[in-house]
C-alpha cells in the first residue's frame, strides 16, 4: 500500500482516468457509461475534485433480483462510483496480492473457476483414495461484519507503515477512532474504504422489476433487514475483493498454522483434501472455532465429508481422480433455455429479433466453454447446439 514516493497521491487525474479505463473494459455501452461519457473529461475531473476534498458522495444504486439459481437481492453501483471502485482496488490490490494464498480463485487475475477445478482435481491426486472436506459459509456477503474488515484494513496499512516509516506526525483517519502515522497515499485509501465499506445502499436506490418480491427473500439475506454494521452488497467489485480480504486471515491460518497442504477457495466455498478422514474432522472442528470467535461467521449445515470415490460436486462441476463431469443442474438450465428460445423462434415465424437470436448465442457459448474443460463428447451430442453462423438451422436433438 506504500507508495513508492512519500509524496505520490492516490487521487490525481492519472490515477483516476486509468480506473475508468479498467471500469469501462467491462461495463461497454451500458446506460450509465454513456451518460458519464457524454462530458468525459469534465466528469473525470469533477471525481477528482470530490476525492480530493473529501466531498465525494455515493450516487444512486440500482437494486434488483437475480434467480440464478436462488432469488437474490443485487445492488449495481453507478458507473461513476464503479470507476472509484476500481481506484480503490488499484491501490490496494498489489499489496494483498503478495499476502492472499495462492489457492485462492475468484476476482484474481490469472485465477477463475476452470483453474481451480484443475487444481482440486489435481489435489485429488495428490491424496489419491482419500477424502475431501467441503464447506460454505452461511450467507456470505450477508454476515461480513464492517467494522472487522474496517479494522483489517486499517491494521494493514499501519503494518505497511511500520515497515516504511514516513514521519512522526499523528493523524486520525476518515470514519474512525484508530491513530497511527501515515502518508497522505494511505489516509486517502483509508478515507476511500470507510466510505465504500459503510455505505447504505437501501438508502439511496431504485428498484427495477417487481418491488413485491423483496418480500419472498429471508430476513437474513437481504440489507433492507440487516443490522447497519453487517453485510456488503453483491454486485460490486469492492465486496468482492473485500470478500477476499476478509478471508485472508483465515486463509493463512489453514495454510501457516494448521499446516494444511491442500485446500483451496473460491468466494465462500472452499475444500481440503486429505488421506486422513480423522485429520479432517479435527480441522473441522478448528475452522468453526476460529471462523466464529474470529471472523463471526457460521458454516452452513450441509458439511460434506466424503472418499473421492464419491465425486466432489464444486463450481459446476463433478470432479473425480480420473474425470471431470458438468454438473446435471447446468445441463437441465442450459435445456430448459434452449427450449424456450426454440419455442420463441417457432412462435415468431422467422421475425425473432436480432438482439433476442445474440443473447442466447452468449448463453450457449458460455454453456459450451463450460462443458468443454470437462468430458463431454457424448453431451455435446446430446443437448444439440446451433450453428452461429446460421443460428435458425438447430438440431432440436
């Protein structure tokens, strides 16, 4: 976090055009991006303005339900305060970088679903007729407790100060109660995260889609219900990166002090594997220990001990020693889609609408790279799939 010049800022032009390049990679032609476009430069230098006098404000979110598979509520930042996300997550990123694990798969670079499937198969291996110990959190994002990761977040850039010293100066950081010396870089990450980690997004939002169904979600995943010092938003790039900082220490805990050789992570799903079903049930017991008294987080119920020889069910996949399978349930999501694009197309007579014959070819190519990194020639010939050159001439198979 330390920059490499005492005087190097966080909030200059430079640093906050590069966000909104690496924002813009991934948010092409939405609604928000062009509006912020339309006066580029003065909008860029606006943000800068406000970062720079502390009198930046979170704008309105969008809040609507996914179903994919599980109803859940999703809060979408505005374009402009995604571009400071990305700021944050610049500065901060090379410093965690060095401290997360390796085995730790999601929002990384160079990381992702099919590396770690690669690697829990390759850990299988590893302890060949052994058994694997699965787990989840129980509603994640949900019970991520701000002031613990506040508090993490402050003690890493106090670490990072103790060991770049800068002057002997005290200042009291944005937001909290905590002192320490620190550079006008680090005050500016500190200021950025409280603001960012303790924002209340049910305050400032509209909703799109049916409002009503916010009534089907359980009081516990949903911020409109929970306590103000719990739970980040999903959607945004910062939970998902704070998801990981988060973790961390738990992470080095398994690793460093437990000793444990292989486990690995993806979000709040995470697997160790072991010739010892004993050793397991002992680190069982350990992980919900330190996961509470710690990290005031809870395992879901289903804990899943079992031999490779039952097949591990992980990220779409059944990953065994020998093979890897696609899961059933995205095969039946996949069919059940197919079908009613199918039964759409028939239904228009040859009138269906470029954009709608677009969206589902992303369905199937992202159904397609997913079942290509497992065995699955005989699935390929079975669910069918359509020619994007000519998407009308299907195989209904």
């Amino acid at each position: 976090m330390h920059p490499k010049k005492e005087k190097e800022k966080m909030f200059t032009f430079k640093n906050v055009y590069q966000a909104y390049k690496d924002c813009r990679k991934y948010k092409t032609n939405t609604l928000n991006a062009l509006k912020f476009e339309q006066n580029l430069l003065e909008n860029l230098w606006d943000l800068v303005y406000d970062l720079q006098n502390r009198s930046y404000k979170i704008g309105t979110s969008i809040c609507f339900l996914t179903h994919s598979p599980k109803l859940r509520e999703v809060f979408a930042a505005d374009f402009r305060d995604r571009v400071v996300h990305h700021l944050l997550i610049n500065a901060i990123e090379p410093y965690y970088e060095k401290r997360f694990i390796n085995d730790i798969y999601n929002n990384r670079k160079g990381k992702g679903i099919h590396q770690a499937v690669k690697r829990a198969q390759k850990f299988m291996h590893k302890t060949s007729k052994g058994y694997y110990l699965q787990l989840d959190i129980k509603g994640f994002f949900y019970n991520l407790d701000k002031n613990i990761l506040f508090k993490m977040l402050f003690d890493d850039v106090q670490r990072c100060n103790k060991l770049h010293p800068t002057d002997n100066k005290t200042s009291q950081s944005v937001g909290c109660h905590f002192n320490a010396p620190f550079n006008r870089h680090d005050k500016e990450i500190l200021y950025l995260a409280n603001r960012i980690i303790y924002h209340d997004p049910t305050r400032n939002y509209n909703f799109k889609g049916d409002q009503s169904k916010l009534k089907l979600l359980p009081e516990h995943k949903t911020l409109f219900k929970l306590p103000k010092h719990k739970g980040l938003p999903i959607g945004n790039l910062t939970s998902q990166f704070f998801g990981n900082v988060y973790m961390n220490r738990f992470d080095n805990f398994l690793k460093r002090e437990l000793k444990v050789k292989h486990y690995l992570r993806y979000v709040d799903d995470f697997v160790l594997f072991d010739h010892s079903k004993e050793r397991l049930e002992k680190r069982l017991l350990q992980i919900r220990g330190y996961l509470k008294e710690n990290l005031a987080l809870n395992l879901r119920e289903d804990v899943k001990l079992k031999p490779h020889s039952s097949g591990l069910d992980f990220l779409g996949y059944i990953i065994r020693e020998d093979y890897l399978l696609t899961r059933q349930r995205v095969v039946n999501n996949y069919k059940a889609k197919k079908a009613v694009y199918l039964n759409s197309y028939e239904a228009q007579r040859g009138n269906m609408s470029l954009a709608e014959i677009k969206k589902f070819l992303s369905v199937q190519a992202s159904f397609v790279s997913h079942i290509q990194h497992a065995n699955s020639f005989n699935l390929m010939n079975k669910v069918g799939k359509l020619d994007e050159n000519n998407p009308f001439d299907y195989d209904r198979t």
